[in-house]
C-alpha cells in the first residue's frame, strides 16, 4: 500500500469542513483506501461484488455439525436463484453476487448461475488426513483469483468475500489455531450449529487435525500453503486467490466472518503485504473470528452479532467504505466555510476558540 | 406499534434460510419495522430523507465552544451547497438532504437551497432564562412537523435526524440532565471542540441552566414542553416535531448522535409511545449520548467514533435499516431450501443434526 497517499489523505481530513476527526474511524478507513489505490482522494467504489465460495468438507464425518452436507448445494441453489440473505443484503448495497462450487459434494450437475469451478467433490477428513493436496489448494486459489480478475475486469471495485459450506468453521476452526497457535478450544465455536452441544466434540476435532498436521509439518508439508491444504477448505483456497486478485489490482476487500476471517489469515501468512488491502466488516461471533481484528490492525467496522456468514456482514458494511472515500471526495474544506462565512479563509479562527 | 406484526416477524425469522438468529440484531430491527408499518413483512424503505435541523444558541455567551456562531449559518450554507459530510455520506446512501432553518444568527437573507422556518434568531442564554418560550418552542415543533409531513406526502418512507448549531451539545446536555435526573458532571462532554478545556465550564453552565430551570419549574413551568422549551434549542424542538410526524405516519426515524438524542428524550417525555418508532443510529461520543441506546431499549446500529452531528452516523444506519426489512421481503424460507435439496421440505431436518 501507499503509504504518502495515507499521509496525504490524513491532512486532507484536517482540512474539511468538520472539527478534526470528528469522522471517527471513516477517517482512518478513509486513508486506508488512498493508500490501497494509490490516489488522494480515493476512488468510490461504485460497483461492489460478492464472491460466495462453496464447498463441501470431509471432516463432516467426524460429526461436527448439525446439518446434513446436502445444505450446502441447496444454499448454493438458494443463493443462485437469489433467495438466499446475501441475496437480499446485495441488493440493498447494490452488490452484484457470483457464487463459485469450487467443491460441492453433489450428484447432478451445476444449477444455472452457479459458477463451476470445482476442483473436487468436498475435501478429505482434516481430522485424518491432509485436506486437499498443495496442487489442490493451488487450482482453488487460482480459481478464486481468476472469478475475482475477471469481475475486476468487468468494472468491479470493491471484492466482498462470502462462503456457503456445512462444516467450514471446523476447518476455520483449525486455521486460526494452525496460524496464530492459539488453543483449539479459544477459537472454535458452535458455527452454524443451534447450539454449543457439539463444540466440545468440535475442539477435540481440531485438536487432532492440529496434531496430525504437525507429524505431516515435521515431514516435510511445511509453510502457509501447506498448512491451507492440510486443514482449510476449497472455499477458503479460494477466497485467498479473491484476496490476492484484489491486492493485486489495489482495490480492498472486505473480509466477512470467521470463514472468511481465516482464509484471510492463510493469505496474509502467504503474502503479508495483503493485510493493507484487507478491511474487516463484521465482527465474527466466533471465538477464533473475533481475534481476528487485533491481526488485521483494526476493529471490524460492524457488530450486529450476525452469524451467518455468505459475505453478509461483509456487505453491509459496503455503504461504510464508501461513505470512506466520497468525504474525501466530496466534502468542502474549512477555508472554503470560513470564507463563505466573511472569515478570511483562516481555518485558525475556527479552532481557536 | 404492532405487537401482533412484532411477533409475526419474529416467526417469519425462524423460518427463512438460515440458522435461527443468525443475522443477530438485523432480525430483531426486521421486527421493530414491522411493529412500526403494521406488516409483515415491513415496507423495504426506498426514500430516505435526513432532515438537518439548524440554529443558534444564546448560551454561546457563555463560552461553551470554540468555534464563533457565524460558523452555524456557513455550515447551512455548506449542506445546502452539498459539500458537507452528511451530503456525501447522504449521497451514499441515496438520502435526500433537507436543511430547515429554524433560528440561525444570520443578518442576510436564507441562501437558496435552505428552507427557511425561523422562529427566532437564536434562542435565549439558557443559563440565565429559559431559551424559548412554551410558544416558540410549540412553533419549532410544528415547523419539523410540518417538513416531514410534506416529506412523507412526496414519498419518504425512512427520516433521519440531523442538526447544525454551534452550541447546541450545552442545551442537549441540559435536556439529558433533566430528563433522566443525571449529574451535568456525567452527561456533558467536549461537543464540536478541539479538547477538554471548556469541558468543566460546560458542566458549570448546564449546572446553573438547571438550578434556574428548577426555579422556574417551582414557579409553575412544569411538564417535557416546559424544560424541552427552557433548555433545549430551536433545532431540538423541530426536531421533536419530525419525529412525531414521523410516527404518526408508521415511519422508523433514525436517531444520530447526542442531539439529536436528546430531542428523542424530549420526544418520549411528551408522548412515551414514540420510542417504537425511533432507530439508534450510531453510538453518541457525548457522555449523555451514550446512555441514550439504553433509553430507547437497543444500542446504536453503529460505533464508527464519530461525533459530527449532521445525521451523518444515522445516514450510515440507512443500509441497515434497509437490509432488515429486505431479508424479511426477500428470503426464502427453509422449507424451501430443504425441499430444493430433497429433504421432503421439512425444517426438522436441518435443525435436528
């Protein structure tokens, strides 16, 4: 990122119309978005997208989740025939939404306005073995970032990362533990589970994904992308290659969850510059998603204590950053109102009591 | 409101595509809209319109701010001129922005773009005698009432409060003060200026405004029109009339910061049922803006740190407010969902592991 663009957005807000930082935390989201484009003031996002990444999981089998697998490709039905809630919060925002199968378990074929792009039907038990191999891992990032380059392409300035997979915050789960050595038991939560009867079984899942991970690290399967293969999903690969497309092309990206909050963590462990292109949108309700914050350098910008995931906290917090950029953009400068106001153009007479 | 379309939402909640309570605070505010219009699902809010209710303050004698009055009539001039930050963030958000005069310290005439509903030019000092008479205040009220009305009849269906007036966070802690019994000491704050230093004296003002106010309460000037009158200003009293015409049209009108929330306070002394229709837009930085969420029963969609005044933090809670009456028109429900994925339509199925 730009660090003279932040610098240079930062004065700019001393010398709008407002007493200083009277905008808070736009202020600073703001100057993050001078310096993820490059420019003061920053461009607008005007057309934001979603990407849903869906996927199955093997851990499944261990029994973390109250929801048969089969929820998956239906949630991807939903989304695709616009029912679902990311659906509805898109529209409101004015998001367009492209949901990507990189990994659904499913017998038919790929529903009309689902994007196929499946490297294989759900990934291997976590718990047991390595999820995906590292070339695996490699087509799903590739895949995520080609979905996003090709939205980019098309006029997108705003990436959203959303997901739809039963059993992916088990594999979120072992991510955040995996990357920031945190405990299994503070990190994994009860998910989209309706209640907590299954976390204690969830930890111990986790506990033994991490240990086999281990034997496999002391192996030779060392680094971020071998830790994304052993114990993340098809849907996180793939959210990392939106992540990389959008640092890529310096537009931000906002991060969702605690699925989408630990494919974050695997990007960032794989490219640590991408963090200033990151912005966190909802606080995850999951243990391991709310430390998430204090890693990306800030709190996310909304809690409405949503769990459900699909980018939909995510989203809302679209209208936010672009609020962010249009007062940089849009606002009048003080010496402009003191002028207006027979003061002589001098900011000073206004701050100085 | 409606208990009965309360309920209603509530068990369409349950219903929809989702973990039951997953989008967390979006379903509960889903519920309030609909206990606001009477329907379920509630009306998905189009045209919003924040109305910038401005206007002086004869306690600025007093030295409470840092900033001389003129600057009130050259923020007017700005919003009506679209380069202040609630005409960016209301261009984000789609808001139309109505800037009412209601008593500006102004010698010319009202710029264009500036609607023009001055009662007085500027209120009386408060700390000495009461800011408004019981019919001034009155003429104030229906002045906000009437600009909403007219707003209503042209198609809003959302209002947002917002205000300009260089001194006004004095008043407002005056009426938090007598309106919940507080200690001046805890609900005054540093308002628009650079730091702590007039803080102290603040408290000092709001102190003596309300040992006067009680005075004059001893001697008959008793009831919410009364202290609203005695130690509110212009802009507090319009804004106590949007708010009830917004109620009494089945409208959700959006709460900003501190002023704002202390003409909601006045609004609920005069007519306790118009809490329903009020939204907590964005967390008052104002120590008596803070304990507003717990008077209005919810805490602020937002916490961004601003304290700007404007609207510009309740625009922000525009998309929110949106989002959670389109999840309810929108979504389809589980049922649907299991019956796509061939689980004979049944939500046990989903919920029973």
């Amino acid at each position: 990122v730009d660090g003279a663009a932040h610098e240079r957005a930062l004065e700019r807000h001393a010398g709008l119309a407002k007493p200083p930082g009277s905008l808070g935390r736009l202020e600073d989201l703001g100057a993050r978005l001078a310096a993820i484009s490059g420019h003061c003031p920053p461009p607008v996002p005007s057309s934001p997208a979603v990407v849903v990444a869906a996927a199955d999981h093997g851990v499944h089998a261990q029994g973390v989740s109250d929801w048969p697998q089969e929820v998956t490709a239906a949630m991807v039905a939903t989304v695709a025939s616009g029912g679902a809630a990311v659906n509805a919060i898109a529209r409101t925002v004015g998001a367009r939404v492209v949901v990507v199968d990189v990994g659904t378990l499913r017998l038919g074929p790929v529903p009309d306005g689902v994007r196929d792009e499946r490297v294989r039907s759900a990934t291997r038990d976590l718990a047991v073995e390595p999820a995906m191999t590292v070339e695996e891992c490699r087509t799903a990032i590739g895949a995520g970032a080609r979905v996003a380059a090709e939205l980019i392409e098309g006029g997108t300035d705003l990436l959203v990362t959303g997901e739809v997979g039963i059993g992916n915050t088990t594999a979120s789960a072992a991510l955040f533990a995996a990357f920031t050595g945190a405990d299994p038991a503070d990190v994994t939560g009860k998910g989209a589970n309706l209640d907590h009867g299954r976390t204690p079984h969830k930890v111990e899942v986790v506990r033994a994904a991490l240990a086999r991970h281990a034997a496999d690290a002391a192996a030779g399967a060392r680094g971020p992308l071998a830790t994304l293969a052993s114990l993340g999903g098809l849907e996180h690969a793939a959210l990392v290659g939106v992540m990389l497309a959008g640092a890529a092309a310096r537009i931000p990206v906002v991060v969702d969850g605690v699925v989408t909050g630990s494919a974050a963590l695997a990007a960032v462990a794989l490219c640590p510059d991408l963090a200033g292109y990151l912005v966190a949108g909802h606080t995850s309700a999951e243990p391991g998603g709310r430390t998430l914050p204090d890693r990306l350098g800030e709190p996310a910008l909304l809690d409405l204590r949503m769990r459900l995931g699909e980018g939909t906290g995510a989203l809302l917090a679209v209208p936010l950053v672009q609020a962010a950029a249009r007062v940089l953009a849009d606002m009048a400068t003080l010496a402009d109102v003191t002028k207006d106001a027979g003061q002589g153009g001098s900011p000073k007479v206004f701050g100085g009591g």
